[in-house]
C-alpha cells in the first residue's frame, strides 16, 4: 500500500550519484497537507540545497495517523531500497491515542477481503441487512451497555509504553544495520 501522495510516486529507487539522501518517517506532523511543500521535510530540502554544494533529495515518508508501530513497518518494506544515508523519526503523537486494541494486535485484511466487502456495502441486500442488525443491537437493552462497558476497562494506548521504546529501539538498530545516521524528533 502506498499512500497517495507518497515520495515513493516522486522518487526512484536508485540514488543518483553524489546525492545525499534523508528519508523522514513520522505521522501527519512529518507528512503535511496534501500538495503543500510546507512540511519540514519540504523546508529541509529547501534549506539544506541552497546552503549546500551537495545536491540533497529528502523522501518525506509520513503518513497521516501513523504509529510508531506501523511507522517501524514503512521502514522495514518501503523506505530501506531507498537507501537513505540519513533517517529521522517523528513519532508520537498518535502512539498515545486511547483504544481497545494496541496497533500491534490489529491484523489488516487481504486486498481481497477489502474488494469484496467494498462490493457487499453497495448491496440493498447488505444495506437492508445491516440496518436491521443494528436495529435489533440497539434493542437489547441494559445487558449489552453492560457488556460494552466492561470492555471499555481494556482500553489502553494505540502503543503501550514499553512497545514504543522497542518500537524506537527498533529504527535505530535498523538504521545502524543499514548504515543510515539516524535522528530521533520529538
């Protein structure tokens, strides 16, 4: 998956010679506003090209409501062929989110299982079906609020503390694996 307005459609994998590379991984602060160069990646390059001899090409890897933990996953299959000889990491921000599932226990459905159920939900009969459903949920009174709250005292962090210093952990091994200079953001 890559996001519409990703550095992966502007950029080649192969690295001109002579040009240094940083990619920034981060959320929406890292990101921006879609077709805007007013990010601080956009301003890095900026500056860095006008003050420097040496061409600078800076990958804006954000994606809007990233964790650390799904920004960990971009690096390892997206940002890494790019081979960046410098990585920063934005996170943060949304790894405190409140949830009932920590971002690590969410499992992603196939392209497949999406397609199908994007059809279902255009179905009269699916409409039709949901609605009752939802209808009849609503009917079960006192019970089900019951139940639901009880769920809600396993609610906790998109990623809990100890799983965001193995997340941070994580980038700088990888980076000093792959041999990027690596710059934590906070």
């Amino acid at each position: 998956w890559v996001p519409k307005h990703s550095f992966e459609n502007e950029h080649t994998v192969a690295k001109k010679k002579g040009v240094l590379r940083i990619a920034t991984l981060g959320c929406s602060c890292t990101a921006g506003c879609v077709g805007t160069d007013e990010t601080y990646p956009g301003i890095l390059e900026q500056l860095l090209n006008q003050n420097s001899a040496q061409k600078v090409e800076v990958l804006n890897a954000g994606v809007g409501s990233y964790s650390s933990f799904q920004g960990l996953q971009r690096l390892k299959y997206a940002v890494l062929k790019y081979q960046p000889d410098i990585l920063t990491v934005f996170f943060g921000w949304n790894d405190h989110w409140i949830t009932p599932q920590p971002d690590s226990q969410v499992k992603m459905r196939s392209d497949s299982a999406v397609t199908i159920i994007n059809i279902l939900e255009m179905s009269r009969t699916y409409q039709w079906l949901h609605y009752w459903a939802v209808k009849i949920r609503s009917l079960m009174g006192p019970e089900k609020a019951k139940t639901e709250n009880q769920n809600q005292s396993r609610i906790g962090l998109r990623v809990p503390i100890d799983e965001y210093i193995k997340n941070l952990n994580a980038f700088i091994d990888t980076a000093k694996e792959n041999g990027i200079q690596i710059l934590l953001i906070t």
